[in-house]
C-alpha cells in the first residue's frame, strides 16, 4: 500500500492537499476499509462510470477548458514561433487542435442507446 497526494481545487485554486491510501489489492482494501465501504465505494464508482459513459456520448466531449488546455500543452516550440504575435494565428491554431482532439475523442465513444441510458440511469 502506498500514500498519494493530490492538489484540491475550489473554483481554480488550490485548497488543500488530499492524502489517501492507494491499495495494491482487493484484499488489501478490505483489510483496511472493511467490505461493507469498498463494497459500497466500488458501486458508487461503477455507477460513475455508467453515468459517465452516458454523458460523454450525449455531449461527445469533454468541456472546452479541457480541450483548450490540451491544444495549447501539446503545442510545439515551432508552432507557437509561427503565430507568435499574431493572435488570431494563435486562435486558429488552438481552434484546429481542439477540433482535432474532438474528433479523437468522439472516434472512440461507445455508442449507447437510449435505452442503454434508461437502464443505466434506473440502475
């Protein structure tokens, strides 16, 4: 078992430090937690999950501040030379980036039905 930390954001800014066991097996974690909680926090993130999978086919992407955020972490030294200066070069850059990681993304969404959906969210 190991300790991991993890920045907390409240709108944007950090808040705190969360510390938290990250377990190297089922066996481990029932150990510690008892299995009636890992139980329970196994349900509540299959839940997540399937509700999670729903809306990403619904909206087919994640939001634009994500999408943004990427296009501009994966931009090269070369392309940022080339519109440096020009701010409309760079919005079309970010614009094209972002279109393409949409596109990735949406190639890869499951497609799920509406009744998938329904069972889903009765579930």
């Amino acid at each position: 078992m190991q300790w991991n930390e993890a920045e907390v954001k409240s709108k944007s800014a950090v808040v705190g430090i969360a510390k938290f066991q990250k377990f190297d097996s089922i066996g481990e974690a029932i150990t510690e937690l008892g299995e009636e909680t890992v139980l329970g926090l196994v349900n509540t993130q299959h839940a997540t999950n399937a509700k999670n999978a729903i809306r990403a086919a619904a909206t087919g992407t994640p939001p634009k501040a994500k999408l943004r955020a990427r296009a501009l972490a994966s931009m090269t030294m070369e392309e940022f030379q080339s519109v440096m200066g020009d701010e409309a070069k760079l919005e079309a850059l970010i614009a094209r980036k972002m279109a393409e990681y949409e596109a990735e993304i949406k190639a890869t969404l499951p497609v799920v039905s509406d009744e998938d959906a329904e069972d889903a969210a009765s579930a």
